[in-house]
C-alpha cells in the first residue's frame, strides 16, 4: 500500500517559516507499527529544504508532490489549520478516486468534510482505526469507487 503522507508546512505564515513537523513522525510511526509493508510518500523527506528553493524547484516540487497525492492508494492529511498545499492536495486525490483520512479539528470545514473518507479529530483516534484494519478497508478497490462519492462520513 502507497501512503501519501499530506499536511501542513507553511500554513499562514506569511514568511519562510514553517509549522512544526513532529506530526510527521508520529504518524509514520503508526502506520510503521501497524502496516509494516506500506510505503509512505512524505514530501519534507523529500524535499526538505523545499522552503528555501527557487520558483522553478518549487514548481517542480509542488505539482510532483499533487501528482504523487492523487497517485498513491490512500492519503492522509493532517491539518490542524488551514493548508492550501493540503487542500490541493487532497482535491487531486479525490478527483482521482483515492479516499483521505483527515486529522483535523476543523470538524465543520467544507473542504474537509466533502473530501475526506474519515475524519478523526486526533492522532490517537487515527491509531485506533488503523489498529483495526480501517485503513486497508479503505484502500480497498470497493472503498476506492466509495471515495469518489465521499462526503462527510467520519
């Protein structure tokens, strides 16, 4: 299974700063503990001094990462405010039939709940449903064609 591991980086920062990363291991732990074999795609392992590339890296870098998104078997966005990055990212993925699992506590966002297969208000909550074999139901060709029509079910 490909995860795309899709979050928040710069948020509303309106310079080059960046939000803390942590969440980042965190998850990957728990999907390393609980589905050995998944591959993550995460784009700060990828690029990550991607905050201080030009416009043509950052380019190159953006819309591979969308691709890589809409690509992968499931994403999994946290977003603990407001992401452009990651709402682009998990709109490709929802045009392209892939579910998202969302992290969030913008429990009454739009974009948020039009686009995500599940919802989970902590990291903690998304641990337990991966415990239980959720995240591979999801990813499942019949929870893919479900994805597509997705809309705030949590």
């Amino acid at each position: 299974m490909r995860i795309f591991l899709s979050g928040i980086i710069q948020g509303s920062h309106a310079g080059t700063q960046i939000h803390d990363q942590d969440y980042r291991d965190e998850l990957k732990e728990i999907i390393r503990e609980w589905l050995p074999a998944a591959e993550v795609v995460c784009p700060i392992d990828r690029h990550p001094n991607g905050i201080a590339y030009g416009p043509e890296d950052s380019r190159r870098a953006f819309f591979g990462l969308v691709e890589e998104a809409a690509a992968a078997d499931i994403v999994i966005a946290y977003i603990p405010e407001a992401s452009m990055g990651t709402a682009i990212e998990m709109w490709e993925a929802h045009k392209a039939g892939r579910p998202v699992v969302t992290i969030t506590p913008l429990r009454h966002n739009w974009v948020v709940n039009l686009l995500s297969a599940r919802v989970f208000g902590t990291a903690a909550e998304f641990a337990a449903f991966i415990q239980v074999g959720g995240l591979e139901e999801l990813a499942s060709p019949t929870a893919r064609k479900d994805a597509e029509t997705a809309g705030g079910r949590s």
